[in-house]
C-alpha cells in the first residue's frame, strides 16, 4: 500500500481535486487489464478510488460552484457507449450495484444516526465524537460529527477527460480522549465502475524502502464480503502520524470505506500526532464497515 493510493482514496472536500491525466491513465490502464483478465475488472479511479477495485467516484476540480442538483436523482448514467472497452477516460467510472432505494436526504439522516452510534459503540471509555474542521458540504457549511453528506456530481466527458462523477456519503468526526485528539471518516457509496471482480482486491507491492511504513491485508468474510486492511505512516515532520483504514465490498453492493488517524483532522495531509494513539483499531474499523446498518440498502 502507498501514499498515493492513500491520497487518491480521499480527496480535500471542498474543493475535491483530481489529476485527470492519471485518471485517464488508470482507465487505459484497466481497459487493458479487462481485455486480457476478465470483462468485469473494474476501473480505479481517483479520489474515493475503492481498493478492491470497484469505482464509485470521481472529483474535478472544475466542478465545484455547485454542479450537484438540489434533489439529486438516485442513479447515474454513464456516457453512452456501444463498446464495452472504450478508450474513454470516463468509462466504467458510474455504479452499477443496484439503484439508491431511499431519497439522498433520507439517507443523509439515517447515516448520520447510524454512525453515530456505530462509531460510538466502538470508541474506548471516555472518547467523544466532537465537530471535524474538515467536515464541510459543497456551500462550505460545518457539518457535525459525523453527519453524513451525499457529494453528487453528474459525469460528464470533457476533451480533457472527465469532469464530475460523484455519487457517494461522507462523514467525518474528531475524537477526543485521554490520548488527545484524533479523527474518523466514513465513506458510504453503492458499489460499481466496470465491476467487482475479486482479481484485483489486492494489495500492492510491499514498500522494501520503507516497510514500516505501510501495511496491507486482505480478507474475505463468511458472507462474502471482501475486506482490506491498510496503514500508512508518515516521516520528516510529520513523524509520528499515522492512519488506519479499512475497505469493505459488501455481499449487498454496498461499498464503506472507514479510516481514523491520530490526527484531529484527517490522514489526508499527515502533520503532526495530535493524539498518542489512533481512536480506532483495524479491527473496530473493520466491525463498522460491517455492521449491517451501514448499507445503501436497508431492510424494511
């Protein structure tokens, strides 16, 4: 696992940024890996770039100002196309898990409470959710702790690639305890892009230069839910951080992303510790990601 997946995987909300020439790279890149492997190989794109390969996102940093409706619809449509491996950058880049059956905002407050108590439940003695100065929505408004926001965006494909593409639920939340102040985010999306073939929910290449500093495991639940752990930790100045996150594609095609850092803010740009230890561990993590209320798809 390296620091750049780590950067892709969350961007800076607001603004969200995207470096569309690596986005345009990675989908040529899978495009020739779904011709050789497997047509359900997914493409990885940036910013909530799923680790197990499954594609639920993509920023640009000419979309913010507002592209996202004031009732979003529940699906996206990706660009029309006649050939299942176009060239196009944009291709493979919108869900393809079944449609959102709740309305964006219904979903806005019944994550909020999910994860609340969720989080909570998990969180050591003492430890509270407290407001995070990175938690805000497209206006620029705080949100709370833990208040889950629905960024959507439509895709659109521009000739210099792709512009918009989200479609996802984030919260995020400072945790303050005896061992100072760190963080946790949440990212709750259906699952899609080209596919969720297991192939590739795997980890990299082990970092030989710096093996302390990253980490990476998977695993597949009874259930069928693929689960990956990573860690990354950070030097110079900002030695001593370090985030722990946990990416699970759930057997409903529900896919949560949880990460918590010693950090009050995020892991996204690592600074100093502010916190002795990291609120939550990978396996507390991982029992969030998993709890059956943090779905896009509940019962009843």
């Amino acid at each position: 696992m390296s620091k750049n997946l780590f950067d892709d995987a969350i961007g800076e909300v607001p603004p969200s940024t995207v470096d569309v020439d690596a986005v345009i790279a990675r989908g040529r890149r899978a495009d020739r890996m779904r011709r050789v492997v497997s047509p359900t190989l997914a493409t990885v794109v940036a910013v909530a770039t799923l680790l197990g390969g499954v594609a639920v996102v993509v920023l640009s940093d000419d979309d913010a100002g507002g592209s996202a409706p004031a009732s979003p619809p529940s699906t996206t449509t990706a660009p029309p196309s006649s050939d299942p491996v176009s060239e196009s950058p944009c291709a493979g880049m919108t869900p393809t898990a079944p449609p959102q059956p709740e309305e964006p905002a219904v979903t806005e407050d019944r994550l909020t409470s999910v994860l609340n108590d969720v989080v909570s439940d998990q969180l050591g003695p003492g430890a509270t959710l407290e407001e995070n100065p990175d938690a805000k929505n497209r206006a620029g408004k705080r949100l709370g702790a833990l208040e889950a926001y629905h960024w959507y965006s439509k895709l659109k494909e521009t000739k210099n690639g792709c512009r918009g593409g989200e479609d996802y639920y984030l919260a995020r939340a400072s945790v303050r305890s005896a061992d100072g102040t760190g963080s946790v985010l949440v990212l709750v999306a259906r699952a899609g892009g080209m596919g969720s073939s297991p192939d590739i929910f795997e980890c990299d290449a082990p970092n030989v230069e710096k093996p302390d500093e990253t980490s990476c495991e998977t695993e597949t639940t009874p259930n069928g839910d693929l689960v990956m752990r990573t860690g990354l930790g950070a030097g110079g100045e900002a030695k001593g951080s370090r985030t722990l996150r946990v990416d699970v594609l759930r057997a409903d095609q529900t896919f949560v992303l949880v990460e918590s850092a010693n950090m009050a803010t995020s892991g996204k740009y690592p600074g100093p510790a502010t916190a002795s230890k990291i609120p939550l561990s990978h396996e507390q993590l991982k029992q969030i990601a998993l709890d059956p209320r943090v779905t896009m798809y509940p019962e009843g």
